[in-house]
C-alpha cells in the first residue's frame, strides 16, 4: 500500500512535536530549570551572551537612558529588567525562572506591561527569548515553564563597565541625596523631543583624531545617514575602527553606498527601513576592511590643520591687492584653478565666520 509522501512528513512532524513535549516535561518535573541544550544556536549571529550581571545591568541603564519616555516609565523597564538580571546564571547568562507575575508585583505594574517591557527590549537588541514559555497543561506537568532569556550585546563591542559616582556626586551625610538627584527641568509628554544643544557637523573630509572630533565625526554619518534613535555609544563603538584608520566623514559615507569591488555601482537605501540601521553600516563597511587605499582621493581624509593653514594662505593670497594688475589668465586651466581657489576661500571664510 502506497502512502503519500505528505501523510509521511505530517506525521514524522506530529513524531518530532510530541518527543519534544516530553522531554520539556521531563526537564521541567526535574524542577532545576533546564533549558533546551541547543539553546545557544537561537542566539542571532553578531551577538554575545553577556554573562555578568553588572555589564547587563549597564546595557540596561543605556538602553533606557537612549529612549524619551516619562519617569514612571523608566522606573517600570528597570525594574521589569533587574529582575530579569537578578535570575541571570553567571556561568551561562541564561534567565530562568522568572516570571512576568513576579516582574508585575515588583513594579507595581501589569503582567501586560511587563509583556510590553520585554518586547521592547527584544526590539532594542538587548535580550533574546532563547526558550519560549509553556503551560502545565500542554506540557502535562504540575507546574508552568517560564521563558528562558539571554541578555546579548553586538559581537566586536566592548562589554559596558559599570557607571562610577563622581566624588562631587557622592552622598556625604544621611539624608542628603547627591547632585545629580537635583533638576530643574519640566516634565515632558511622553514622546516629545529632549531639548539638547546642536552639536555643528564635522567637515567631511577632516580626519577625526580625539574622543570630542569622533563623536563629531560619528554624529555627523548618523546625521547624514538618516539613522536616528540609536544608542550614541553603540554607534561610536562600531565606528571607532574607521576613525583611528584615518577615514573621512564622506569616506565612511561613500563606504556605506558603494562596494569596493563594484565602485561604479550604489548599494541603495537600505538603512531607512532597517531594524537595526546600525548592522546593516557595519555589515557595509565590513567589505572596505583593509581597502581604504582604493576610496577615490576625493573623500580621502585630510589633516584639519594643515587644510586651514592652507585655506588661509589662499585666502590671503586672494585678498591682496592689486590683483587686477597681474594680468588676465591665458589658459582654460588657470581660469579653472582661479575658480577653485575662490571658492575654496568662501569656504573657509564661512567656517570662520
């Protein structure tokens, strides 16, 4: 008798589905919080399992501090987390045992915020369900599963160290809480924008050489890349490579548009629409590894120094007088050099001024 290979598939499929079922039973009727022993294959490529409760606790403090909510909002998602962070195993990073009641009843809040919480922070990069949650009724045990989470950062990225008090901000008798706890600023609707200085963008071909220019540097490709709401550490991590190499605000950006091996062509708008913008640059100028030398001259970087100094001298150049008096310029090519060397001057007094 002939079955069909469909009825064959279907029923190796139930075969697979109910030895799986017992097996979870039977890890969970053990009562020690097994997780599936290929639990580690379900972490995304590029990431890390943190495994230090301190580091976790940081990455949490960033990713909050990276979003414009209210404070009882704040409050929620760090405590929801902490939790979380608290039923961390040092050994492997797993989060087992915690449930979303135990969250809600800490926070003060729903098991349907709590839900929201953690949707968020797997949104956000910040935690992965490497185990999903199931019911005694499903697993045919006394008690539930509880999902199983790992806490991940970007894989190349320093773990985060744990923030430090400055002694100006330490609590130097009972009861008087530090400076940091005073502020003057209104509350704000969730939603609506911090009102933060403007920082002026970094010149696109000057080379970035301290902490204060890279992150010139960096928000200038955000900036222009279109990629907004991204934690500004992340990003400066990720870029840091780039600028201690010597590149160039425009060479990072025609890196991120072109493949070196297909310079003729543009990669496309790929970012805008991403969910995570920042994988998408680093994945892009993962192919420009060790081929700086083949960026065209134009977005090459250059000394901001000497490019002033230079700038400067042709503008002084352009400012003396008498220059009526040197005679017309013969050729196509003296007209065009003359063309550039005034606008290179509006430039840089422009920048001056």
């Amino acid at each position: 008798m002939h079955v069909p290979a469909s009825r064959l598939h279907a029923a190796a499929a139930r075969h697979r589905a109910e030895y799986g079922r017992l097996r979870a039973a039977r890890r969970v009727a053990g009562g020690r919080f097994a997780v599936h022993p290929g639990w580690r294959g379900r972490v995304p490529h590029g990431l890390v399992v943190v495994t230090d409760q301190p580091a976790a606790r940081e990455l949490i403090e960033r990713s909050i501090d990276a979003e414009v909510w209210r404070a009882d909002r704040r409050r929620v998602a760090r405590i929801v987390l902490r939790t979380l962070v608290e039923a961390m195993d040092w050994r492997t990073g797993l989060v087992t045992g915690a449930t979303r009641e135990k969250a809600a009843q800490r926070a003060g809040a729903s098991p349907r915020t709590v839900s929201r919480v953690i949707a968020w922070a797997s949104r956000a990069g910040l935690l992965v369900c490497v185990e999903k949650g199931a019911t005694a009724r499903f697993l045919g045990t006394a008690s539930h599963r509880a999902p199983a989470y790992v806490f991940v950062s970007p894989s190349g990225m320093p773990i985060p160290r744990p923030r430090r008090v400055a002694d100006d901000q330490r609590v130097d008798q009972i009861g008087n809480p530090p400076a940091s706890c005073d502020s003057t600023q209104t509350l704000v609707r969730e939603g609506a924008k911090r009102a933060s200085p403007k920082r002026p963008a970094w010149p696109g071909r000057d080379r970035a050489r301290d902490g204060r220019e890279r992150a010139a540097a960096t928000q200038t490709v955000l900036d222009r890349a279109g990629v907004r709401r991204v934690p500004s550490w992340k990003a400066a991590a990720m870029l840091a490579r780039w600028w201690r190499a010597g590149w160039s605000v425009a060479g990072v950006l025609y890196a991120i548009d072109h493949h070196p091996d297909r310079p003729g062509e543009t990669r496309g708008d790929a970012i805008r629409g991403a969910r995570d913008p920042l994988a998408v640059i680093g994945h892009r100028l993962a192919a420009w590894t060790g081929r700086e030398g083949e960026l065209p001259a134009a977005v090459q970087a250059v000394d901001p120094d000497e490019r002033r100094r230079r700038a400067a001298r042709l503008a002084e150049q352009l400012d003396e007088p008498g220059q009526e008096s040197r005679g017309r310029i013969a050729s196509a090519a003296g007209r065009q050099q003359a063309r550039e060397l005034f606008a290179m001057a509006r430039r840089a007094r422009g920048a001056a001024a």
